[in-house]
C-alpha cells in the first residue's frame, strides 16, 4: 500500500525517494485465519455472497461518493463473485484490504468500513448462517491490517523526514555502522555533515515556505551526488551524505567544491529567490575498529567548525578536536561567569573639551578581578551571542547602566551620562525601545541619561524593523551615537539615513595624530564634516598632551582616552569624577 505524500514532494524528488508499504495475507494466513474462526474454505469459497440491500445502507450513511476508496470499495463488494479457490479468495481480500485502508487514510471512519464489510453473507447448503463467524473474520483483519498500518506510520515518522521524503537522523547511526562492518579491503568509508545557511537578507518568514526551501535544497543535493551515496535530512537545512565506499580523501574536497558551485545560484520558492549557503563538516573512516557514532562525531566537530569560523569546508582532524575542546571549555567559563555575576561594568570617563569637565562615562565589558582566567570582552559578547544569550545579556546591560546612572544622579549628585553600545542584532529586536523606556522608568532617570552607540563597523543591515526601532529609539528622546566612525563601508549613509547626534572618531585615526599627516587630515576631516552636519564630535584614543593640542583645534567637543583616564571601577570612577 503506498502511504500518501505531498504532491510538491513528488516534483522534487525522485520517485524512488516516496516510500510504499504493502500490507497483505498470503494464502497460508488467510487459511489459518478461517480455520481460527471455524469457517471451512471450501464452503465458503462457494457460499459466500453480498447482500445488495445492506451493502445500499451503507451508502446511504456513509456517502462513498466523498471519499474513492470507499467509492471503490462499494464497486469491489458490487462484483463479488463466489466460486473462488484459496489463491482466487486471497487476492480479492488483499484488493479490500488496500482499498479499506487507503479509505480510512482519506477520512472514512472505522464504523463506516464495517458497516461495508457486514453486506457479506455465508449460509450453508443446509440453511445454517456463519455469517456472525464471517464478520469476526473479516473484522479481525481490519482490525489487524489498520494497526499494522499505525504501526507503519509511526515508523515511517521516527525514521523519514515528512517534507523531503528522505531518512532522517535516527537512521544514519545504523547505516554508518553497516557501511564500516561491511567495508572490504582499502576503501574508506567517509561522512558529510552540511548545513545550509540562508542569506540575511532573505529571511525565510513562513513554514511553507521554509518547507519548500528544504525540499528544493533536498532535490538539488539529491541531483550533484553518486546514486551509491545516501542521503539524510538530519535537522531544518541539515544533511548528511553517507559515502560507503571511499576511494581517498581527495573525493571529499572534490565533492564539497561541486556542492559549493551546485549552490552558487539562489533557489526559487514562491516568488522569492533565496541564496543559501553550504557549510560543511566532514571525517572518514582511518582505522577498522573506528566505531559509527565515533565517525558521526567527527564530522559534526567538524561541521561546528565550519559554521562558527564560516568556512565552507573543513575536515576532522586530532588538532581540530583539540581546538573545539578548548572552544567549549572558553564557552562554558563565559557561561558560568554570565550566571554567577563575574561579568562587570567598567567607566571609561568622557571630557568636555571647553572645560575640562566630565561630562560622562562609556561603559565597558570587564571580567571581575575575583576569576581567574581573562577573556577579550567582544569575544565574550560573541560567545554569549553564539549561545543564545545575546538578549540576556543586552537586558543586563541596559538594566545595569540604568541602575548605575541613577546611583550617579540621585546618590552622589553626579550630573554625567552614561553610553552603552549596543549590538546590530538589538536593533533588530522590536521590543527594545520599550525595554529602555521600562529601565529608565524603575531607575528613575530619563532618556538623556543615557546614550546609544551603534558600532560603525558592526554589520546592520538597514531595513523597516531596524529603522522603526531607531526611529522610535529617537522619538522616545534617546541620543544615538555612531561608534568607531570611519572604520565601516557605510558611515556617509549612516549619518544621512539615522538620526545621529553624536559621531565618536575612531582611536586608530586618533591615536597618531601627532605624528601622521595622513591620520590627522582623516580627523579633521570628519570633525569638518560632522560640525557642518550639526553632530556633536568626540574623539577616541587621546593619550598624549601633543594629541590633545591638536585635537583641540579641530573644533572637537569631547574626548576620552588614557591621557584622561583609564576604565575603572564604579567606585573609583565616582571618585574621578568629582574630582574632575
């Protein structure tokens, strides 16, 4: 019996992809059966008829012109005929039992197939009715066939994937230890792990859309591989490719290259094209006692890789292990210091250069003095992004500076702001300009308290939602400052399409001023350029007295940098700060 699939399924993929069960009795069962129910074959074979007014009845209440297989059911009672031997009887059963089963997959109940198969009648030459004995039968089978068929579904669920029609993860374990048992002499046996990365800017929004993208996806792989290669849908746009028999090496890089060019084209779904790129893991077999899940291991090391470097393609290696090893125990200490409060805010102070007054403080990511071990605070940002946390930690920032801008204000009388920067993905999070508003609201301060950088150099791509949350980030009396200006490929855009109030210029064009002709024309530049914009100017990097004398005379308004001050501690940055 062939289970139903999706008719776009069948376009995209091969025939021999689509998965057919066939239930049915062979002569011996169906004997076994009767004799189990106390029918005697001959005389049922010659005795057994339809009765047309019952079998009417069940047209009547269940409407078989709704449903064909129960429409063709009614036609296979209809031509019944007796007279038939075993082999004749098996036959004509087996046919009901297709078209029963295929009726109930289609929405015919149960009760409704009943009520068919009770038109059948059995007397004997002596008058004497088994048709009770009969309907026993025939409702055993039914009964049997149609849990037969669960039981099939259900298995079919656990190992296929419903979209792609291809076997699924639970699967490939199996396989891969068939494959490296029954290896012969030299070949290798060789794992692909792919996953498929789709362009940002061809977010995939809707399930069936997502759907058909994993079956076009499925098709494409199934066309650019050898047929001897077995294909599994392990996860949403994951695949792995089974080799079984692996002449070198070589062919792994050979066959990622094709794949790589094979997906070089954008794929339509709907009206849409979408670019998705393959990133892929793979390990083969070295030694004849490497184990299956050894070997799957491998290669998905591998494929985490790829995908947290970018790389297209990467290969198991012993090294590579070793990096992941140290990879996952750097994540986990970013993890255990995110939990246990080791993470910590230090204040980098910002003058005003008309008065030599601190004016604010930019916050920085520091580790506490209490760990110890030390991690790059962008890398620690990355590594939470990588685990999910990156909205955690953004509603720690924001709530954190809140806390310690009201301490600054209400305890110790300290009128400074306080910027925070945040990430490109949070201007992607409608719910950011009221989780600002909500802090400032507990904290008691106000939108001016608080300053907003956007990093020049992050990658933010322009769009409605990333403009609306700017927009209403502006709207709500937030002051918005681009950071690290000069440093990106958009910065001009950047200042005519955002409302920017502040522009920081980078510390790399800063820093040298003093002794680069070159540096100093790209600062003056800017400072030019963001006076006759109306944009406020702060210069990053100031750390000698020649810089800040020239700094000066470019009509910048603030600096901060080490020549001022070092990022300190809340408590010493208090301190600093009313001191200056």
């Amino acid at each position: 019996m062939m289970m139903m699939e999706d008719a776009s399924a069948r376009e995209e993929l091969p025939e021999e992809e689509i998965q057919e069960v066939e239930i049915a009795y062979t002569e011996h069962a169906v004997l076994e059966k009767l004799h189990a129910y106390g029918l005697k074959p001959k005389a049922l074979f010659s005795n057994l008829k339809v009765n047309v007014k019952t079998l009417g009845q069940a047209e009547i209440s269940e409407n078989p012109q709704l449903n064909p297989f129960l429409s063709q059911l009614s036609s296979a009672l209809k031509n019944w005929q007796s007279g038939h031997d075993l082999k004749t009887f098996t036959a004509k059963i087996n046919q009901l039992i297709f078209l029963w089963l295929n009726a109930v997959q289609d929405g015919a109940s149960a009760q409704g197939v009943l009520n068919f198969l009770s038109c059948f009648e059995f007397k004997t030459k002596l008058g004497i009715s088994n048709s009770a004995k009969l309907h026993c039968f025939l409702f055993d089978m039914f009964a049997e066939t149609n849990h037969q068929h669960q039981q099939f579904q259900l298995n079919y669920t656990r190992n296929f994937d419903a979209i792609t029609q291809l076997p699924n993860a639970n699967q490939i374990l199996a396989s891969i230890e068939n494959a490296v048992k029954n290896k012969e002499g030299s070949p290798l046996v060789g794992l692909f792990s792919i996953h498929f990365q789709v362009a940002k800017h061809n977010p995939i929004f809707s399930q069936q859309l997502a759907s058909e993208l994993s079956r076009k996806v499925a098709f494409r792989l199934k066309k650019n591989i050898s047929p001897d290669y077995q294909l599994y849908h392990t996860g949403n746009l994951q695949f792995d490719i089974l080799i079984p028999s692996l002449s070198n090496d070589m062919q792994l890089n050979l066959l990622a290259a094709k794949l790589q060019r094979a997906f070089e084209q954008m794929v339509s779904i709907g009206n849409q094209s979408v670019l998705v790129t393959p990133f892929t893991g793979c390990a083969f077999t070295k030694k004849s006692s490497q184990k299956a899940h050894e070997l799957y291991g491998c290669s998905k090391m591998a494929l985490e890789s790829a995908f947290s470097s970018q790389q297209q393609f990467v290969m198991y290696s012993q090294e590579l292990e070793k990096q992941l090893a140290a990879q996952h125990d750097m994540e986990l200490k970013v993890l255990e210091a995110f939990a246990g409060d080791s993470l910590t805010l230090f204040f980098q102070p910002i003058v005003n250069l008309s008065n030599s007054k601190c004016v604010g403080a930019e916050l920085l990511l520091r580790w506490s003095d209490e760990t110890d071990y030390y991690i790059s605070p962008g890398l620690t940002i990355e590594i939470l992004s990588k685990l999910g946390k990156s909205k955690l930690f953004t509603r720690w920032l924001i709530n954190s500076a809140c806390r310690y801008s009201s301490e600054l204000l209400h305890e110790h009388h300290l009128k400074v702001y306080l910027t925070i920067n945040l990430r490109a993905e949070d201007l992607y999070d409608i719910e950011l300009p009221h989780l600002l508003l909500q802090a400032l609201a507990l904290w008691k301060i106000q939108p001016k308290d608080i300053i907003l950088e956007v990093t020049e150099n992050g990658i933010l791509e322009e769009n409605e939602t990333t403009s609306a949350v700017i927009n209403q980030l502006a709207e709500s009396g937030f002051r918005l400052a681009l950071d690290d200006f000069g440093t990106g490929f958009s910065s001009l855009s950047r200042l005519r399409n955002m409302p920017i109030d502040l522009i920081k210029i980078d510390q790399s064009f800063v820093r040298d001023i003093s002794h680069s002709q070159h540096d100093f024309e790209i600062v003056k530049s800017i400072a030019m350029l963001a006076n006759s914009l109306g944009k406020e100017v702060l210069a990053e990097g100031v750390e000698d007295k020649e810089c800040l004398a020239l700094i000066k005379k470019m009509k910048i308004h603030k600096c901060q940098g080490y020549f001022f001050a070092k990022p300190m501690p809340f408590d010493k940055f208090v301190t600093w700060a009313k001191q200056h």
